[in-house]
C-alpha cells in the first residue's frame, strides 16, 4: 500500500467496522475488518493496515479506540 492508498483504505475501513456493527452487533476485530475490505476488492488489507488506519480514523472523530489503539470502544 502507498500513501496515496490510505485515503481510500480508511473510507473502505470506515465502512466495514459500521458494516459489523450494524449486522453483528459487537465490534469487529482488525482481522473481521481486514477480511471485509478485502472482500470490497477495490484495496488489499490486512490487520496491521486496518490497524494502522484506526488512530488516523480517531483522528478525524470516526472510531472511539480503546487504550491499546486497535480495540474499538
């Protein structure tokens, strides 16, 4: 992934972890997600890039983190 993919990763992150939510419930974990957007086809991820996604996500008001930076409140 390139720097220029991020902005695409986060939206396509964005939506998978609302995406869990809204169909599971609970919160999705950096792995859940990863598998999600992979499934989307339009970016490659893995956790650690899901991962890397959450504190710019944070950042922008998206996504409540827990402590630990990779678990959503």
């Amino acid at each position: 992934m390139t720097d220029g993919d991020a902005p695409d990763l986060d939206v396509r992150v964005k939506l998978a972890v609302y995406g869990h939510f809204a169909e599971t419930g609970r919160r999705p974990t950096p792995e859940e997600v990863a598998l999600r957007v992979a499934a989307s086809g339009s970016v490659e991820a893995d956790a650690a890039s899901v991962r890397d996604a959450y504190p710019r996500l944070r950042a922008q008001r998206v996504l409540f983190l827990e402590p630990d930076g990779a678990s959503i409140r």
